[in-house]
C-alpha cells in the first residue's frame, strides 16, 4: 500500500496457480463489497461444485452455503438443485448458476475489492488464513486472496464502515479511485521495492 511514493503497509497474498495465473494489470479499485456472495465461475462449477454433488449428493450444496439461481442480479431467483442435471455439468454440456452465501465460510471471506477493469478478479479475503504460511503462495483461480483485508478496507475507508460485521452483502464505493498495479516481481524488483520502506 503506497502513499505520497511511500510503501505504508503491505502483507501476504495468494495468485492464481500455474494453470490459472492471476493476470498482470493496471486498473483501479472501484468499491469494497462486506459479506459479498460468491457468484462461482462457470468453470470452477464444472470441474468442482458438479463433481462434488455426484460424489456426495445435494446435501454439499446445503452444508458449504451454495445456491443454484437464475442470475448473478441482486433479485436472482433460488432455484430447486434436484432439478439441475448435475452429470451434464460435470462433463460441460450444460451449465449452471451457483453462489455461495455470506457467512464465515464464504471463500471470498468478509470483504471482496472490485477492480474497474479485473474481467472477474477480485482482490478478497479468505478464511483459509492458514495458506499464507506457505512459501509457494500460487493456489487460487485467478484471484488475489489478501492475509488481511479488513485492515486494506480500513486503509481505504477509514472509519466509514464497521469491517466485521454479518448480515447482508453490502457493496460500499471508494471516495475516490485507488490505482492498482498486479505485476510479477523478480528477485532484483523486489530488493527496490523493499528499499522503498
């Protein structure tokens, strides 16, 4: 976190892994998103959620919090999953819409930051905080999970928002754009970051 030219903060993130690298961008941070819903890409309901289900019926649906509805739209309709063929999916000749709800378990965890121009990455927490005492931190599917984005959110919003609460997804816009910079450091880049302190 950079002000006035000064590195102010920083902490441990997780990029997406060699098969799904998160994309080198230059774009700005738009709004914070508190108990975000997690709308599942399509592809990750293929190769996971659709598997799951075969493999453990619809009660994983229930007990990881996910949904099946007609939109991603804040008015999207909850669908019955009995009647998603689930088979068809798995082997993508059909396809689903699944959520999953706000709650501690939520993998886009208590906050999500939207990109203006992230074409589906999100910076966001994560209740995995046990990951970020890897070495090797290239695990998700694109998206940079934060080691503490209620603190970035503080850093952004000042005292404008209560970061730990529950309940509904509530979407705050930022004062201003903030720039964000998603680029891959060699080990020479890194040593003129660090001297930045």
């Amino acid at each position: 976190m950079l002000d006035g030219g000064h590195i102010v903060d920083s902490m441990k993130v997780i990029v997406g892994k060699p098969d799904a690298p998160t994309p080198e961008l230059k774009t700005s941070l738009i709004y914070a998103t508190f108990n975000p819903y997690w709308n599942v890409p399509a592809d990750i309901a293929r190769t996971l959620t659709a598997p799951n289900v075969l493999k453990q019926g619809l009660g994983y649906l229930s007990d990881h919090g996910y949904e099946v509805v007609s939109s991603f739209d804040d008015d999207a309709e909850i669908l019955d999953p009995s009647s998603v063929d689930w088979q068809a999916v798995a082997d993508g000749r059909a396809t689903v819409l699944v959520r999953q709800r706000p709650g501690p378990a939520n993998s886009m965890g208590r906050v999500k930051f939207t990109l203006a121009s992230g074409d589906g990455i999100y910076l966001h927490d994560t209740p995995r905080k046990e990951l970020f005492s890897q070495d090797e931190r290239d695990l998700s599917h694109g998206c940079v999970r934060l080691e503490d984005a209620p603190r970035l959110a503080r850093w952004l919003l000042g005292d404008r928002i209560e970061t730990d609460s529950a309940g509904a997804e509530e979407r705050v816009p930022l004062d201003r754009y903030v720039p964000v910079t998603i680029t891959y450091l060699s080990p020479e880049a890194e040593a003129q970051v660090a001297s930045l302190r």
